[in-house]
C-alpha cells in the first residue's frame, strides 16, 4: 500500500476509536438510552463507509482497515473492563449481538464485489447504515406491535420504516445519479426495500450487519439489468408470496422472523428456478 492509502487508513481508524468514547460521553450527558447510542455508531460507522469508494481505488485498503477496527472490538467486547467502559457505547443494550464485530468484514464484502460499480457499494451501505438504525429506533421508542426474530423481538412498526427508508436509500440515488430512469428507480426501490425489510426481520444477533448489505448487493446486480415487466412480475410475486404467509401465519408455530425468512425462500425459489419452485412438493 502506498502512503496516502495508510493515510487514509489511519484517519478513519482515528475517527472510529475516538469517536466511540465521545459519543459515549454525550449519551450519558444527554440522556440517551444504550439503543440511541449504539445506533448512533453504527450511523458513523456507515456514513463514513459510504465514502470509500472516493478515498480507496481498490479492496486492499479496505480489507486492513476492516481487520485493524475488528480485532479491537472483538477485544473490546470480550474484556469486561473494556466492555463497561469505553465499549459501553456499543454495549450497554442486555440481547447479545455480534453486530460491532460484522460490520467492517461485511462492508470490505460489498466493496469487493462491487469492484468499482459506485451504485452496487454505496446502497447497500446506505440501506444498512440509515434504513436499520431508523427501524431499530423507531421500533425501541414508538413499536407496539411486537413480532418474534430469534431469541428476541421485532416490531412492526420498526420493520415498516425499515422498509420505508431502505426505499429511499435504493430510488434517489438511483434516481438523481441517472444509473436508471424514473420507473426503474421506483421498481427496484420497492422490491429492494421489501427484502432488506424481510432479511431484516428474520436476522438476530446483529447478524443484520452482514446479511443486508450483501444481500442487498446481490439482489441490486440482479436487478439493475432487467426490463420493466420482469421487475413488475418480481413484485407482484414477492407481494403476492408475503400476503399469502402472513395470511396463513395464523394455523402456523413459526415466529415472525420464522415466516419472512419463509417468503424470501419462496421469492429465491420462485425467481432463480422459476414459478413450479415456489410450491409446495
């Protein structure tokens, strides 16, 4: 690596470690509950993500400072005395989570595959930085309608304005970068958000950090080449296939999470084979 790839390097190291401590200290001054500030992390983190593809050429970078932030989080979270005190920012939520320790692995992912496609990085990033933290947030604050995810809980609310804001994440940049015109933007908008929202819901223990950015990718290199009536057709079955789990989600022992993870099955099935693969044998 040359020098100004360390350089680089260093000065967003340099923002994470001591960005930590500070937000830390503003949380307690203000008042802010652990999920505020845990959150507001994970925004800095991903924000600052987002501009890699203007500071890196290509994935080496990328990969060390994914490696140089990981190993002391991972160390962070398993020394108590670290853990309690700076780290509390990342830690002071009581469920379990791996979140802090898949981030920067899951982005060098994206950014990898990527392999320049500005559009295949930077929305993904987006949809896990601004989409989850909005749904995490609203869900902890206002969310009433509580749904089962793993060993804990979402809530509708929360998966809602996940689905919203990963909308927005999708279409604007699609939109006002002029990758695609208006009516694709919108289509791979709607279809994007509603299975980050679902990838979203049946994730736990922060395994979120690392399934919606590369499953948004794989999901958005698919979908940018296709014409208007397969994009259609992709909605109209993902719709078709949520309405009909969630119809039945009565009769059935599975938990929310549980049952979206079944729809985004039926959807993979229903898309790579073709319609046969989405019924039952």
């Amino acid at each position: 690596m040359n020098s100004r790839e360390w350089l680089a390097v260093a000065a967003v190291v340099a923002c994470l470690f001591l960005g930590m401590p500070l937000i830390r200290l503003l949380a307690k001054r203000v008042g802010a509950s652990p999920e505020v500030a845990r959150k507001t992390i994970h925004v800095v983190m991903g924000l600052s993500c987002a501009a890699f593809p203007w500071i890196f050429d290509r994935a080496l970078p990328v990969w060390i400072l994914a490696a140089i932030a990981t190993v002391p989080l991972g160390i962070i979270r398993m020394l108590p005395a670290l853990r309690n005190g700076v780290g509390s920012a990342l830690h002071g939520i009581e469920r379990p989570s791996y979140g802090e320790v898949l981030f920067a692995p899951a982005v060098a992912t994206v950014f990898t595959l990527a392999a320049g496609d500005l559009y295949l990085y930077l929305i993904p990033i987006l949809i896990l930085t601004i989409a989850d933290a909005a749904g995490a947030l609203v869900g902890t604050r206002w969310g009433k309608l509580r749904y089962g995810s793993g060993d804990g809980f979402k809530t509708v609310e929360g998966s809602v304005i996940f689905s919203c804001t990963a909308f927005l994440c999708a279409f604007l940049p699609l939109l006002l970068g002029g990758r695609v015109d208006a009516m694709h933007a919108l289509w791979i908008g709607l279809i994007l958000a509603l299975l980050a929202m679902m990838a979203e819901g049946f994730s736990d223990r922060g395994f979120d950090n690392l399934v919606i950015p590369v499953g948004c990718f794989f999901m958005l290199e698919k979908l940018l080449p296709l014409e208007m009536p397969s994009l259609v057709g992709r909605l109209v079955v993902l719709v078709l296939l949520l309405v009909l789990v969630l119809t039945g989600s009565r009769w059935s022992t599975l938990n929310g999470g549980a049952l979206l993870g079944s729809v985004l099955l039926g959807y993979g099935c229903a898309v790579i084979g073709d319609w046969r693969f989405a019924l039952p044998p």
